[in-house]
C-alpha cells in the first residue's frame, strides 16, 4: 500500500510503523490505522481552493465559482425567472450573465422542485425553484441541483455546496484556482481570459 516515494512523506511514526509492518498486518495500533487511512481517502479526493473555475453545461462555459461548504446545495445566478409548462411538466425559463462579455445567456431547463430558504435575522423565507445542470470541476464530473436566486451582488454567480463536495473534495479556503475543469472546452476558456 505504501511505496517508497510516498513514505517519505509521511510523518515518522507512520514510517516506522510501514517499515516494521504490513498495512494489512493487524498488529497496527488504531491511531497508525486511523493515520493511514486518512492519508489514503486524501489521496483519493480532489484539493480545492476557495475560489475555483467550474464547467456548467448548459450553456458549456466556464464560470468562476465559489466553494461553500456551509451551503447544502449549489446555488446559480438566475435573472428573469419564469416558470412555465411544456407537455404538461413543469420548466423554467432564465437568464445568466456571459462570464466574459456580460451578455445575457437564456436557458430552459425542467423545474425538479422548489425549496424554501429561511430568510436571515428573522426576515421572511423565498422559495426558489430548482434545477438540474451538468458541473465539471477538476476531476469531478456531476449531474447536480441548483438553486435559482439573483446573485448579482455577490461577486461570483456560482455557489458550489456540499451537494457536489461531500465525499469527492478536500476544501482549502486559503487558496485559489488549485483545480482546473478538464473538459474539451477548457482550452477555449482559459485563451478568453
């Protein structure tokens, strides 16, 4: 389980406890196990930072997004809501802002659900309504639901939560764009920057 180059890494008593034994040896006291496996689930999830570029499709661009773990789901900024019918489901009509030109970008997708959002400091709860879209960030590649809401004061339009984190991602608040979208389109996007 672990190789040379990786031991190197590890504090001492975890070294010590890899040269004398096996990690599938049950010899090991719990903290060491507790240690190792630790370090193995890392490994296995992606780093984070505060701030990161995500892939949303629709529309297939890339925006810049804040990752929130306080927040459960994922939030989007979404301008004239209307909600409609189409052969007799429910859908919602909106518009997002072009991350680099400002333009309007006009998306229909199919209304999931509604929640409702406790207001703060007592103020009176919204209910928003719910969509799915496709997100790309780093390695992960998810189908998630995002709530609909006028971000435009904020500074980024996205808001990623534990929704699409939890259990995939390792976040670092202190740092910046340590990931970066692998899709077909990154390219693209980062050339517009």
């Amino acid at each position: 389980m672990l190789e040379k180059n990786d031991s190197e890494n590890l504090p001492e008593a975890i070294q010590d406890s890899a040269k004398k034994t096996c990690s599938c040896d049950s010899n090991l006291d719990e903290e060491t196990k507790k240690k190792l496996s630790d370090i193995t689930e890392t490994r296995t999830k992606t780093l984070l930072g505060g701030i990161e570029n995500v892939f949303l499709d629709p529309p297939g661009m890339e925006f810049s997004a804040r990752i929130d773990t306080g927040a459960q789901t994922s939030s989007l900024n979404a301008l004239d809501i209307v909600e409609f019918e189409r052969d007799g489901k429910p859908f919602v009509k909106f518009n997002l802002i072009h991350p680099f030109t400002g333009d309007k970008l006009e998306l229909t997708r199919r209304l999931r659900r509604h929640v409702r959002i406790k207001g703060r400091g007592g103020r009176e709860s919204h209910r928003r309504p719910v969509v799915k879209i496709r997100v790309v960030l780093a390695d992960i590649d998810e189908q998630i639901n995002f709530t609909l809401e006028d971000r435009s004061r904020f500074k980024h339009q996205i808001l990623i939560g534990r929704n699409l984190l939890q259990d995939l991602a390792i976040v670092d608040v202190s740092r910046r764009n340590v990931a970066t979208p692998k899709t077909e389109n990154s390219d693209t996007a980062s050339e517009i920057k």
